[in-house]
C-alpha cells in the first residue's frame, strides 16, 4: 500500500523526528537521497549542467545540498536564487564545491533542472517572480526533477491554482505526500521517487492511500473447491433501456469477468434481446412492468447504466434501492438520484460512482469547482450523502467517511472513451456480491480495470468490450 500524507501531518512527524537528531541531519539525508535521484537521471555527472531553481525556504535548502553533492563529483551546478531569502549555509556550502549564482536563463541551456522552489510550505497560486521562473524551466530542454512536490502543486490537496512545474520525476521526502496521487497535482509529479528520511515511526494514519498488486490479490476473493454459484455471489444487473442496449451488454460483461457466481439480469425488450445473444450465460428477466416480482435472490446490485432517466426508470431503481442488499448506483442512476435524494433513504451499503459533472450534479455545485478539488468533493458528497463514492476520473478516488481515500493509480488515457464506466460498474457489482465493502469493491475494481485498460489497448485504441474480456488477464497478472 502507499500511502501519502497532508503538510501538516508530515511537518508534525518531522518535528518529532527532528528533535531526537542533530540540527541539519534531514536535510542532509534529503539531499543525498535527491542527488542519487538526480545522478540516475543524468547518467553521466561528470560535466553535466545542472540549474537549481532556490526558494527562501528548505526546499530551496534541499536543493543546494543536493547541488553541492552533484558538484563535487563534477557536475557544473548553477543556482537560481528566486526568493527575498536564501538558505544561507546551504549556498555557501555550494560555493564552496564550485556552484555559481545565476540568472534564471541558465535553464535554457540546462541538462537538468532541480525544482527547490518551494515544497510542504506553499500558500496559494505561486507569486512572481516564481511563476515566470516555473514556465522558462517548463519549456526549457533540461529534464526537470522536483524537490518533494512540483512547486505550485499544494501538497496537501493536488490543488494546482495557479503556474506550476511539470516535472519528469519527483523526489518526495520522508513520505509521500496526497497532493502528489491527486489530480490536478499528479499529473504534474511524473515518476514519484521516495527518500526515506527515517520518518516512518512517527506517521499518523495516512490521508489517502494507493493499493498495489499485492494488496488487490489478498483482498479479491478466492473460489474454493467447495464454492458454488451462490457463495460466489449472484449480481443483479438492472442496466440498458429500448435507447441504449450497449450500456447493459457491457455492464453484464463486466460482472461476468469479475467472478461473480451469477449475473442475473433485469431489462425491457430490446436490452434482453442483446444480453442474450452476448452473454447467454446470464439469467434474465424481461420486463413490462418496473417490477423484480420473481427475480430471485441476488447479493449485490449494480443499478444505472443506460438506464434512462423516465418513470419507467424512476420506479425500477426504487425498487431496486428498497432490497436489503449493497447497491451501485451508477450513470442514469445517479440523475434519478439527484432529483428525488430519498432515493438514497436505506439502511443497505451504497456505492455510487460519478464522474465529475455527475458528483457536480448530485452536490450542487459547478463542474469545474469538483474538477479543481476532486478530494475534498468526494469525502464531502461521502459525509453528506452516508455513502461510498467512487469519483472517476484519470486519477479514480474512492472515498468513504473515517478511512483513508483510496486513490487508483492504475488508470490509463485510452480508458477515456464511451462505455468504459459501464464495465466498471459490473466489475465493483460482482466484487460487491462476492463479499467485500463498498470501499474494497470499488477501490479494487477500479484496479482491475485501470490494468483491464492497460491490457486491452496495449499502446493502440482500444475497444470498451475487450476492456471487460481483459479482466481475468488483469487479476491474473495480480500474483
Ligand atoms: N522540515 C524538515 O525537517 C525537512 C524539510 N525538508 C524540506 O523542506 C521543505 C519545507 O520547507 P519550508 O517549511 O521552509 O517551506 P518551503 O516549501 O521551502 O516554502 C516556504 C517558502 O515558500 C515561500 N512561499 C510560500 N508560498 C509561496 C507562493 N505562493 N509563491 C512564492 N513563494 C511562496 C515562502 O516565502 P516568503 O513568503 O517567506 O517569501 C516561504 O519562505 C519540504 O518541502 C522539504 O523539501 C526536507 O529537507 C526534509 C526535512
Ligand atoms: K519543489
């Protein structure tokens, strides 16, 4: 698991940590893990051209110990000193080892360009002359490494509000920091890189936290001999409408090759006619009325997609939230859902997974403000609405009141195309009736089907059904 941590709780843990070291120790174990990250990028530092980017505060300090390492094994090592204020030891030290002062047209010329403007300790969009700094460095031809967080990144959010560095890798301190796993600020960070300061001992609960391989394998479960349909958990599927089959093909899929026991489906005509001919594994009932009257038992819904949003659709997904079971409320769902709210009145786990104009929608606030704050949204519309929410996006979070975000890291750009989010829905609906919470179903399917992506487009386009055809590759490749 990796997890990251707010600027507050690291500077807590650092204190606690510094008092029991001599003064400078963290820095010095800072710069020395970030001039090994930086002797690796440059592969040769022997007469390489390296620009320091120095802020007035510590992260401008990591930056020139780090450049006075990188100099005595001899680099050219050039600093740029943008605050009112400088760490003094620090640019002496670099003198020292034969480090300049220069203008900030160093980095056009630079092989390597070492972001210290500032780290844990921003306020607000980055001030001049910062900003102007962080756009020549972007354009420049160095590679750029940034110390702990892409200066203009807030560490503690992935809040980017105003110029900030694009970095090709970022070599973080003592632990990671949220605002490095959240977007906007990830897709600024590049290769995260950690250096291990000695903090760990003094770490609180982590903020949010990013699943690997390893953990999705021990928490999917495993059919054992004696596993029958039923313990594997039966899916209920109530998805497509007469507009749009595609959307209840898709969902089914998903469920099928995420392990459940049993997909049972619920559908009008035309959506029936396709399940059937795609998937005649499923177990289906075609409806007249809005009614489950004779479905059967299922343990887990997933409810919305291509659903519609009439009444015919109202009444169905009413019945379906009135079960006793876990439900996903997905797509068409979650209109219905932000009309009529007491949709929502159950006692039975809900899982809900919006994209950003859907989490918009349901909390009644503009798009763009989800988009730039997508943590804070996702654990507010939790707290608010008492339920599991699975925000998607290029950076998936899952967020549940009291636990740790859960970030999802294995998400790809060719995900981005119609129908993918209906495969998820079946794949967290079939780990929902297979057992496990909202909180695991949705943070491991969206793992699963990060990599399922991965797996189908495999460097080209990629078509929505292989994504749900990839996930038993996905969960093998797990172990
Ligand atoms: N503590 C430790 O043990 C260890 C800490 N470590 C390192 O220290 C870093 C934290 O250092 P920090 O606390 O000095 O803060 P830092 O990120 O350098 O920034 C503060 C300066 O930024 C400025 N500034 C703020 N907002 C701004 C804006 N919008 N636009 C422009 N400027 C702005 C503000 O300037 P001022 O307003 O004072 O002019 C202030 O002086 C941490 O990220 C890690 O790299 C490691 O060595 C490990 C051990
Ligand atoms: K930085």
């Amino acid at each position: 698991m990796l997890t990251a941590y707010t600027a507050d709780q690291i500077r807590a843990a650092e204190q606690a940590l510094m008092a029991r070291l001599p003064d400078g120790t963290l820095m010095e174990r800072a710069a020395a893990g970030l001039a090994a990250c930086c002797a690796a990028m440059l592969g040769r530092v022997y007469g390489a051209r390296v620009v320091l980017l120095v802020g007035s505060g510590d992260n401008g300090g990591d930056a020139l110990y780090a450049g006075v390492r990188l100099a005595r094994r001899g680099a050219q090592v050039e600093a740029v000193l943008a605050g009112s204020k400088v760490h003094e030891a620090g640019l002496a030290a670099l003198r020292q080892a034969g480090g300049r002062v220069r203008g900030i047209e160093a980095v056009d010329r630079a092989d390597l360009v070492v972001d210290g403007l500032v780290g844990i300790g921003v306020t607000g969009a980055l001030r001049e002359p910062y900003a102007k700094a962080v756009a020549r460095a972007n354009q420049g031809p160095g590679l750029v490494v940034a110390v702990d967080v892409p200066s203009g990144v807030d560490a503690s959010t992935g809040r980017v509000p105003g110029a900030a560095i694009q970095a090709h890798v970022t070599v973080t301190m003592g632990a990671c920091k949220t605002g490095l796993l959240i977007d906007p600020g990830a897709g600024y960070t590049g290769r995260l890189e950690l250096v291990d300061i000695g903090l760990g001992a003094y770490l609180p609960d982590p903020d949010v936290a990013a699943l690997t391989d390893g953990d999705v394998a021990d928490l999917l479960p495993e059919p054992g001999a004696e596993s029958d349909k039923y313990r594997r958990g039966v899916v209920g599927v109530a998805a497509g409408s007469e507009e749009y089959t595609g959307a209840a093909v898709l969902a089914v899929g998903g469920a099928l090759h995420a392990g459940a026991g049993m997909v049972r489906y619920v559908g009008t005509a035309a959506p029936v006619a396709q399940v059937r001919s795609h998937w005649p594994e499923a177990v289906i009932t075609e409806l007249r009325e809005p009614s489950l009257d004779g479905v059967g038992r299922v343990q887990a819904w997933v409810l919305g997609p291509g659903l519609g949003t009439g009444d015919f659709a109202h009444e169905l997904a009413r019945r379906v939230l009135a079960s006793d079971v876990p439900v996903l409320v997905d797509a068409d769902a979650l209109t219905l859902v932000s009309r009529d709210p007491t949709l929502l009145r159950r006692s039975a786990p809900v899982l809900i997974t919006p994209h950003a104009g859907e989490l918009a929608r349901l909390m009644r606030v503009p798009r763009e403000r989800v988009e730039a704050s997508r943590l804070e949204h996702a654990r507010r519309a939790a707290a608010d609405l008492g339920v599991t929410v699975l925000l998607k996006g290029s950076t998936t979070l899952v967020a549940e009141q009291d636990r740790p975000v859960r970030v999802n890291r294995t998400g790809t750009p060719a995900l981005a195309t119609g129908g993918t989010g209906d495969v998820l829905a079946g794949v967290a609906g079939a780990l929902l009736a297979q057992g496990l919470s909202c909180y695991d179903a949705g943070s491991c399917g969206a793992y699963l089907h990060g990599l399922a992506g991965r797996l189908a487009a495999d460097g080209a386009p990629l078509v929505t059904a292989d994504v749900a055809a990839a996930i038993p590759a996905a969960i093998r490749s797990l172990s």
